[in-house]
C-alpha cells in the first residue's frame, strides 16, 4: 500500500439535493483534484447520495485547537437569549 | 431476415458486458488503493447491469422461456458471443486499465449509436447505459493518461499492454454478413463508420498518454462466432460453478 502513503488525503463534501448544502462525509486518497473527484464519485455517491461533490486538501483545513473548547465554546452555553425562540407566531403563519 | 440473426447480435452485446463485469470482479480486494477497488466493482457492476437487461431480452426473443440467468450460467462456452478481447486477463492494473480504455471507447461509440436503434428495446437499454460507459471511459482514460505520461516503468508497461491487446481490437470492426444486415435494418451501427469514431477517440487519447499507437496485425480469434482464446473456458468454470453444481440456487 506505498501508494497510500504518498497519495495526498482530500476531504469530501456531498451536496445530497439541489438547495441543500454541502456535507462533510468523510475523506479519500488521491493525487490530484481530477482525481479526487472520480474517487470521490466511486467511493461516496453509489448509492444517490448526492448531486454534487467538492473536494478539499485535508492540509488545506484549518482546524479550532481542541484545547481551546473552553473558551471558544463555553461561553455560548449560558446564552439561552441567543436562541429565536421568545418570539410569538401568529397564527396566520403556518410553516415556520 | 430470421429473428436469429437479432438474437445474436444482442448475446454479443450482452455477453461482451456479462464477460468484462465477471473479469473486473477479480479486482475485488485487490486492487492497488481501496478506491480503485471501488471504482472498479462499479464499472464492473455496471456491465454486469446491462448484460442483464439484454439477456432477459434475448431471452424474450429466442421464446424458449429462458431467462437472464440461465442464459448466463448455463450455456457451453461456443454459445458465448462476447468479444475476445475482454476474456483477456487482468494482469497488472496498467493491462486491466488499457483493456478497459480499449473496450470503453469502443461501447461508448456503439451505445450512442444505438440509441437511435430501431429495435425499441435496444435504444431503451443503450440510453441507459451511455451515461454509465461515458464515466467508465472518464475513469479509465484518465489513468490510461497517468500511467502512460507517468513514471519510465509505469509507461513501458502501459505500452506492452497495448501491444498486447491491440490484435484483439480487430474483431471489434471486422464486418460480418450478419453485421451488415444489422446495419441495413437500422438495428446496430455500420462497422467501418464505428471504427472510425473509435480510432479518432483512441488516437486522442493514446497522444496524451505519449503512448504509441501499434500496427494492425492479423487476428485469429472470434469470439463473437464463438470460437474463444483459452481464457473463457476459466472464467466461465468460476462464474457458472455454483448454478452447475446446485442447479436452480438462489441468493
């Protein structure tokens, strides 16, 4: 399997319908971009998943550093107000 | 012109499909990378796909009240129509991909034809398939295009493969009573017209790929009369075993 190793990893992201948005589903082995693309195509749509597929270098991800959960995403916990839910729907709005 | 000859000329589309699924399954599990694994499991069940559809056609048409799977695992070897070329082994990945670059470009030309078939049937079942083939060829052109503008070894073995495999393309254009009558019943397209379209996508190909286009040699083989390489004899032990040895078997 040397050909793993040196096969750049790529991130995939399927958009399953026209007017939703593309979803992170998981990752591939690829040289190129063509490529990853036609892995990706094998690998993640066989069964309809999707309409459309983006692909990403996983070194090109910059991720959050776990160690700074704290204070990137405690804080958030305590805002309830934050959450549209103190509004009154009228009853003429039927889907909201 | 008898039914036979339209029966015929559906077992070797059908067979030629059956025959290069069953040869791209031995890829399972072995293939140099996990996605080419999957990449090619899909394109060989895509073949196997099509060569259901035509089957359970031809079999409407012989009216014995054979269907798909018994004109698939129960008939002798000189019953089969496929093309030679694709009972030729896998090799190394280079060989299974110049094989199947051989072969795509080569379905893809005949399945856009044969959407404007005048048998119904045909049309229906090639509209379906051009889409899968124009992927197969995607796929395997590109890497007929990495491995022959690739590394020195990756080259010359894509270029042995091709002087390998190149006499067996010979049968896919070598025009027949029978195919002249096909063609004069608007049923399938003319040969010499196919293997133009063919040659000029090939040639296109083979120039990106730096890979040197080999001389026309004489051919021996006919697969499509029934008179194989030795190689069918094989595939067909393995994949017709299990109906021959529990006659009737189901999943």
């Amino acid at each position: 399997m040397s050909s793993l190793q040196t096969w750049p990893l790529w991130e995939i992201f399927i958009r399953a319908r026209g007017g939703l948005d593309h979803k992170h589903v998981g990752s591939i082995h690829a040289v190129d971009a063509t490529m990853a693309l036609e892995h990706a195509r094998d690998v993640y749509t066989r069964r309809q998943e999707g309409v459309s597929i983006w692909v990403a270098r996983s070194t090109d991800i910059v991720a959050s550093d776990p160690a700074d959960a704290a204070e990137l995403f405690e804080p958030a916990r305590d805002k309830v107000y934050r959450h549209p839910t103190f509004y009154e729907i009228p009853d003429e709005v039927k889907t909201l | 012109m008898s039914e036979a000859l339209r029966i015929d000329y559906v077992l070797q589309l059908a067979d030629s499909s059956l025959i290069l699924g069953q040869r791209l399954g031995e890829w399972v599990g072995h293939a140099p990378a996990l996605e080419e694994d999957l990449g090619l499991a899909n394109t060989a069940l895509d073949l196997i796909g099509q060569a259901r559809l035509l089957l359970t056609y031809a079999g409407e048409l012989e009216g014995r009240g054979r269907d798909e799977d018994q004109l698939a695992f129960l008939r002798e070897e000189a019953e089969f129509r496929n093309v030679t070329l694709v009972e030729q082994p896998n090799r190394d990945f280079g060989h299974t991909i110049v094989r199947q670059v051989l072969f795509d470009a080569y379905q893809l030309e005949l399945f856009e034809r044969l959407q404007s078939s005048s048998d119904g049937r045909l049309a229906a079942v090639a509209a379906k398939a051009v889409k899968e083939t124009r992927y197969h060829l995607r796929y395997s052109g590109s890497w007929l295009v990495r491995l022959g503008d690739g590394t020195g070894e990756s080259h010359a073995r894509v270029q042995d493969a091709l002087e390998r495999l190149w006499p067996f393309t010979r049968e896919l254009f070598e025009e027949q009573p029978a195919d002249l009558e096909i063609c004069a019943r608007g049923i399938g397209p003319g040969l010499a017209e196919l293997r133009q379209a063919w040659s000029a996508r090939l040639d296109a190909l083979l120039t990106e790929a730096t890979l040197t286009r080999p001389a026309d040699a004489p051919y021996r083989w006919f697969g499509r009369r029934g008179v194989h390489s030795e190689h069918l004899g094989y595939i067909l032990a393995e994949m017709q075993y299990l109906q021959r040895a529990h006659p009737g078997a189901r999943w």
